[in-house]
C-alpha cells in the first residue's frame, strides 16, 4: 500500500489510525509476534558505519513541506533542533561513553548539549559534533545561570576513568639559589603605623592593619567638598543582578540616587558625633558598609593561592572577581612558573555553595 501511494510505511498507519481503523488486527486465539514483551536491540555497528548512517539521515531526511508529516510549519525552528537533539542523543552519549563533561560523572539520567549555543550560532544547530553529553543537573546549572558561552571557551573533554592521567604532582618549595644582588641606593620606603592597641595582625596568612582612622578623615573631606562622594562610597553601576540562588534583580538609577542620598547622610551623622567628642570607632558605626577601604597586605604564594581559591570563582560578587583578577596578574608577574601551574590547575576551577 505504501509503495502504490509513494508514500512510508508510517503515514499509512497515520491515517489508518485518524480514521479509527485496524491494522494487522489478530483475531483472539492467534499466535502473539516473536518480539512481543522483549527488550529492543541494538546494531553492532563499526565507527565508520554508524557515521555513515548519520550522515545519511542528515542528507536524506525529508525536513519541513517535504516531509509526510508536515502540519502546514506549526512548529518552531528551536522544536525541531530540539526533537533532533533528543534522537541524536544516544550516539552522543555513547562517543563520550557516557561520561558527563562537566562534572565527569557517568552513567545517569544524560543530555545532549549543543556545545556553541543555538542562540550564537544556528548553523551549528545540527552538527553533531557541536554536541557533548551533560547530567541532568550540570545542564540545569548551565542554562539557569546563563553560563553556555563561558563553559564552550574552557571546555576540555573530559576522558572516561580508565584513560584519565595521573594527578599533577602538587608544588614543593625548595631553596634555590641566589643569582645576583644589585645595590639601589637609598630610596623612600613606607611603613604602616596604627594607633591605638589593634596593631597589625595576621588572617589568612595576610597580614592587614586598620586604617580607618584615613577612611574617616576621608569622610569629612566629603563634607568639606573637597572629595567627591563617589570617591569615597562605592555604589554598583546601574543593571541587571543576580543572588547566589540565581535570583535575578534590577538595580534602577532611582535606587541608586537613593543610596548615596544615605551615604551623604551617612557623612553628616558621623560628622555630628565626632564634633560632640565621640570616639572614631563609636561614631563610625553610622557609616553604610559601601565606604571604600584603604588596606595593604602581604603574604607568601601559598597564602595568594588560598585567597584566589576562596575568592576568585566565578559566582562570586561582582567587585570581589574584579580584585582577584588584577591579584592574579600581579601573581602571574612576581611567579610566573607558579602562576602558570595554578591557573591550569586551581584558577577558577569551583563554584560558591548556594
């Protein structure tokens, strides 16, 4: 019937069934099929055939009006890609043997996730080499917080476990040996002094001091006018944010106005306590947190990898990753080799815990 109507074998059954005919109807009593109840089957094919035959699909495939299915185009260019990507998933699985390539976990409930995203470039919509396979939950994570470009510029695929290397030899400091001293001649030097019994003290193997009895000057300067209000609060520019549950917010050119009306505010009140005899650090607990900190610190390679670690990750606020950043550059300068180890090693290699 089919080959008479020039047709496939599934339109017949399409319209067969639209009409509530039977087709192939066993009588009661008859002999079932031989697969009936049994699991399906899977074809040994060799590399080169099972590309072959997606090839073939591809180039043979009847799309859109030539298809025996066409619905006058009530479905959308992004259904299709995603209806072809759910019938091409299994043989991306099973190029990367079922391995995540986020997480590198196998095995699960698995995703085919087109790697240069549809909405970058369409024309990789159907190339199933732009596919890599995904756990549900890593493709979850990716597509809530929007972060498909920035995983496709430091993919790696990642080896099932039995073809993973060895892990990298962690650092070990040892003496070296001096090359040259050169003699300067005399130059200014700087040293911290804090008032009062804080000192200087160590966290994080950093070591910092308090210096806001500076900030608090700065304060009155604002008064004064003889510093611009900006320069001593820091407000986030006006756009669009997100919380650490992948929330998102808009921070409006209203809000910002108001929050530096506070911080005005914010200087005024300090200035009053101060003028009444309060001590600093009693009047300074009217000064909004957004009051920019002068601070110095030090510390030894392992100290800057601890503090990139914890605050160099890419969910992290905004002004943090930008601080990180430029330590990083600094880090990269002073120890390059170490640099070098750190950035394919440890750089951003985790998320902050929601």
């Amino acid at each position: 019937m089919a080959k008479l109507a020039n047709c496939s074998v599934e339109c017949i059954k399409k319209w067969v069934y639209a009409y509530d005919l039977a087709l192939n109807k066993r009588l009661t009593g008859t002999r079932n099929p031989w697969n009936k109840g049994k699991g399906g089957y899977q074809l040994r094919l060799t590399e080169e055939s099972r590309q072959k035959r997606i090839e073939n699909s591809q180039k043979y495939t009847r799309r859109g009006s030539d298809s025996h299915f066409w619905k006058g185009g009530t479905a959308t260019d992004r259904d299709l890609i995603g209806a072809w990507t759910r019938q091409i998933a299994p043989q991306v699985h099973r190029k990367f043997d079922y391995v995540c390539q986020k997480c590198g976990t196998r095995g699960g409930e698995l995703h085919a996730h087109h790697l240069i995203p549809v909405f970058a470039d369409v024309s990789l919509a159907y190339e199933f080499d732009n596919l890599v396979s995904f756990c549900k939950p890593c493709h979850e994570h990716l597509h809530t917080h929007n972060l498909e470009l920035e995983f496709a510029q430091t993919y790696q695929q990642i080896f099932p476990v039995a073809q993973w290397q060895s892990k990298p030899k962690a650092l070990i400091s040892h003496p070296v040996q001096v090359v040259n001293v050169e003699y300067l001649g005399v130059q200014t030097t700087y040293d911290i002094e804090v008032e009062g019994p804080w000192h200087n003290f160590v966290a994080n193997g950093m070591v910092v001091h308090n210096s806001f009895r500076y900030t608090g000057s700065r304060i009155l300067d604002v008064l004064e006018g003889k510093e611009d209000i900006e320069e001593v609060f820091y407000l986030r520019p006006v756009g669009a944010y997100s919380d650490r549950q992948g929330k998102k917010y808009e921070y409006t050119l209203e809000q910002r106005q108001e929050d530096l009306e506070w911080c005005l505010m914010g200087c005024k009140r300090y200035a009053e306590r101060i003028h009444q005899g309060l001590a600093e650090e009693h009047a300074r607990g009217l000064i909004p947190f957004d009051v920019r900190q002068h601070w110095v610190m030090s510390g030894n390679a392992r100290a800057i990898m601890h503090l990139l670690d914890i605050r160099g990750k890419f969910d992290v606020q905004p002004e943090t990753r930008v601080m990180t950043e430029l330590m990083f550059e600094k880090f990269q300068t002073w120890m390059p080799e170490v640099a070098a180890w750190y950035e394919k090693n440890r750089w951003r290699k985790g998320t902050l815990a929601p």
